[in-house]
C-alpha cells in the first residue's frame, strides 16, 4: 500500500471513529483538519478517475473525433471542481 494510500486509510478509519461516540449533530467537537484532509482526499480522487476516464476516451478515439470530444468533456467536468 503507498504512503498516501495509507494515510487516507488512516483517515478514513479516524472519521469513522467519530461515528461511534459522536451525536449526529456533531457534539463533542471533532478536527476540522481532519474534515478538511477528508475532503481533499476525495477531491484527489475525484480528479484522478476524471483524467483516467479521458484517457481511456482519447486512447479509443474514433476517426469522427468522437473520443477526443468525450474526454475533452470530461477534463472539463475536471477542471469545474
């Protein structure tokens, strides 16, 4: 498992911690910096599976273009975030 891939393990298991002993209306107070490392996680991936999904439409592009417009469409989605 990579380094990153571990921390967001980690992450993931810190945020799930907080189900166990938190009201759903977030009382005791919980670590921004741990919502906001969540959500850039998430965020990464996002991107990620965004520009994987345009590669493999470039790589099956078809003589009318059509793949470059998909992923072209997809970068786009990418670049909204």
């Amino acid at each position: 498992m990579s380094r990153e891939a571990e921390s967001t393990s980690a992450l993931i298991e810190r945020m799930r911690a907080f189900e166990s002993d938190h009201a759903p209306d977030g009382w005791p107070c919980i670590r921004m910096r741990d919502i906001t490392a969540l959500c850039d996680a998430v965020e990464a991936a996002r991107a990620a599976a965004l520009e994987e999904a345009a590669d493999v439409a470039d790589a099956h592009a078809t003589c009318e273009g059509i793949g470059q417009c998909i992923a072209a469409e997809i970068r786009a989605l990418k670049e909204k975030q």
